[in-house]
C-alpha cells in the first residue's frame, strides 16, 4: 500500500468490500454459534472488535522483530494474550457481561479473522492504519453478527434482544444451528445482489484478499 | 546456526513479554474477582430465603455422581426457615448448575439457576420462570418431569426436554439429600404433634 492511505476508505473497506462474514467468509462458525440471538451477536461482536483491534496494533508495532519463519505461533500467542486479558478484567470488574460473554471470550483465539488481518494487513503495515483495519475489521464483523441475529432471533423467537414482539415462534428452526446455515447464505445472496444492483460491484468473490 | 539463534531468541522473548502480561492481570485482577464471585454466592443465597435473619451457614458437603456440592441451613432467631442445597444436573451440553431451597416441612421453596451452558435459544428456556415456578410447593414425590400438561408433575420445556430433565434430576438429587439428613427430625416432629 502507498504512503497516502485514505483511513475512510479503509475502515469502510472492513465494513463493506470486505466484510469478515460475506465477504471474505472467515469465521463463519463462531458467525453461526453465537447469532440465535441478537444480544450474544453483539456481545461476541464486541468483543472481537477490541481484540482484533488490539492484536493488529501489537502485530504492526512489533512487525519488525518478529521472526518471519515464526510469525504464525507468534500472532496467535498474541490474538491469546489479549484474549485472557479481557476475559479476566471482564471477569473482575463487568460480572454483569461476563456472564453473558464468558462461553465465548475464549473462542476468540481460534478466529481465522484475527490471524487473518495480522498476516494479510497488520505485519505489512504502519501502527495507524493498523489500528484502523482493526476497528473496521471489527465493526464488519459486529454488524454482520447483529443482522444475523435480528434476521435469525426474529423468524425463530419472534422476539429481538429478548423482547417478544410476535405471538409464538414463526420459524423455529432459524435458531438452530442449520438455521444459521439459511440466514448466512440468504444473506450472503442478498448483499451481492444489492451490491450489483445498486453499487454496479462484481459482487460476491469471497476471499478476496489482496 | 545463526538464524535459528535469532528465530529461538524473538519467540522466547514474546512468550516471556506476554506472559508477564498475563501474570499481571492476573495478579491484579483474581483478588476482585475472588470477592465478586463470594459476593454473589451469598447474595444468591440470601435470595433463596430472603426470610432468614440469622447468617446463612454451611451444613454439609454432599455428592452426587462425583460432583462435589453444599447444603445450608438458613435460620430466624436459631428456628430453621429453610434448607438450601447447591445442585447440578446433566442438560443437553453441559451441567446446569442450581441452588433449591426447600421450607422446613421439605417441600421446595425455590429454584435458582446459577450457570449453565446450554444451547441459547433452546436449553436455556429453563430459566424461565415459567419453568421454575412450577417445582414451587413441590414435595420429593412430585417431582418428575412429563411431556403434557400437567399440576402435578413438572413440564418439559418443549424444545428443551434434554434440559428440562437435567434441572429436574437436579432438584430431585438435592431432595432426596435433604430428606435424607432432616426428613427423621420432621418425622419425629410430625409424630410430636399428632400425639
């Protein structure tokens, strides 16, 4: 990448041309798991914002001194650095959230997302625009976690962060895991459309990294 | 020679950075969450006999399959008000951890889940109070879980019966204890009574 990164772009870049979920297609299955509900999407969200945020900073500060032939255990023991570090600040001081969150705090450094931005952007970049991949990496993954939810929790709850809003349980199966399956694709499909339709893109093309 | 000196030397000094890091955390953060935790445990005792004046203390340790568990005798002015058992059951995914509490005549008072991991959306309906407020009043021979409408028994959640059945064995496990250690002295009690 040049000198002369326009930030905008590239923190719109992890919302949209390369949303984690329907774009790239990585770490669908946390993406499926943890989406039957609104509320555990954000929550998940959130928390793999701050440490695909955080890692991507460590990665691109210490990218020099990292030894290329040891790079992978090197970022993973980093992405689970931060992993345990929030798990337990969480755990003292935000019980609350904790135990919604606890179940998948840990899970977190397994997610292909996180290694994938600190080998495909964050070894090979400045601290800023780092740190701006990271929060718009983050933020496509939050947004792509709570419309999952919205879509599943409302067809097979009838509800939206718990609060009921439909008689019964118009779809049930949407909650389970298969599913997380139907929304992901149906939702996959419906962005690409919108996106030829309306954004002249090529549409789909996961994996597309540069 | 040279370059795996180097490579060695940079993984060792992150794996020691980081774990210095963690240790930290971990130093700093383990003493809060330490008194949270015990924080909780009472206050979720002291919900399952909000009637208890006396501190509620530790009776006992029980088992059941290998599980190490707690029951408490909560008391007003040394008259006991209510038994309280720390339980758990086998759900769909996992343990379902619990406290019942039952009144001193051993009929269940109330049945608190603490934790559980369960599939969100499904298992996790039996927390709902729907579910719970139907083992209230209950006595030992009552508890058991059917599929249909029911007053007498326990309902299954539908969608959740694998859960339902964990909280169930769980709420049966601690009856059967309690009726075990206090259910003589109640008899003896009872048999004061009608003489």
């Amino acid at each position: 990448m040049s000198e002369n990164i326009n930030y905008w772009t590239l923190f719109k870049n992890g919302i949209f041309g390369e949303n984690p979920v329907f774009r790239l297609a990585l770490s669908l299955c946390p993406a499926v798991a943890v989406t039957s509900g609104v509320k555990n999407g954000f929550l998940m969200g959130v928390a793999v914002l701050f440490v695909m945020t955080m890692t991507n900073v460590t990665v691109s500060l210490l990218r020099n001194f990292i030894s290329p032939k040891v790079r992978i255990p090197s970022y993973v023991f980093i992405t689970a650095t931060w992993v345990t570090v929030i798990d337990q600040v969480m755990a003292a001081y935000q019980r609350a959230v904790y135990k919604e969150m606890g179940l998948y705090i840990m899970l977190i450094v397994a997610f292909a997302i996180i290694l994938s931005r600190a080998e495909m952007f964050a070894s090979k970049n400045k601290l800023l625009p780092s740190f701006i991949d990271g929060v718009g990496m983050g933020m496509g993954f939050l947004l792509a976690l709570v419309l999952l939810g919205v879509f599943r929790e409302f067809l097979g709850k009838g509800s939206l962060w718990g609060f009921h809003i439909l008689p019964g349980k118009p779809l049930l199966i949407m909650i389970m895991p298969t599913g997380g399956f139907f929304a992901m694709g149906l939702m996959m499909g419906w962005l690409n459309w919108i996106d030829r339709k309306f954004f002249g893109g090529t549409g789909g093309g996961g994996g597309g990294h540069h | 020679m040279k370059d795996m000196l180097k490579i060695t030397l940079s993984l060792v000094a992150i794996f020691v950075v980081a774990g210095l890091i963690m240790g930290l955390t971990y130093r700093y953060t383990y003493p809060v969450r330490f008194q949270a935790e015990k924080k909780e445990k009472d206050e979720a005792l002291k919900e399952m006999a909000p009637d208890a004046t006396d501190p509620i203390k530790v009776a006992g340790n029980w088992s059941a399959d290998n599980k190490p568990y707690e029951y408490y005798e909560a008391t007003a002015g040394g008259k006991p008000v209510a038994y309280i058992a720390s339980t758990a059951g086998k759900g769909y995914s996992s343990f379902i951890k619990m406290l019942v509490s039952f009144s001193p005549d051993l009929r269940i008072r109330d049945v608190k889940i603490l934790g559980h991991e369960e599939t969100p959306g499904l298992g996790d309906q039996v927390e709902d109070k729907s579910f719970l407020d139907q083992f209230k009043g209950k006595s030992l021979d009552q508890i058991k879980l059917v599929k249909v409408e029911t007053k007498e028994n326990i309902q299954a959640v539908s969608g959740a019966t694998y859960s339902s059945r964990g909280v169930t064995k769980g709420v049966k496990d601690a009856a059967q204890l309690l009726i075990d250690k206090y259910g003589a002295g109640i008899k003896s009690a009872m048999r004061e009574v009608t003489k």
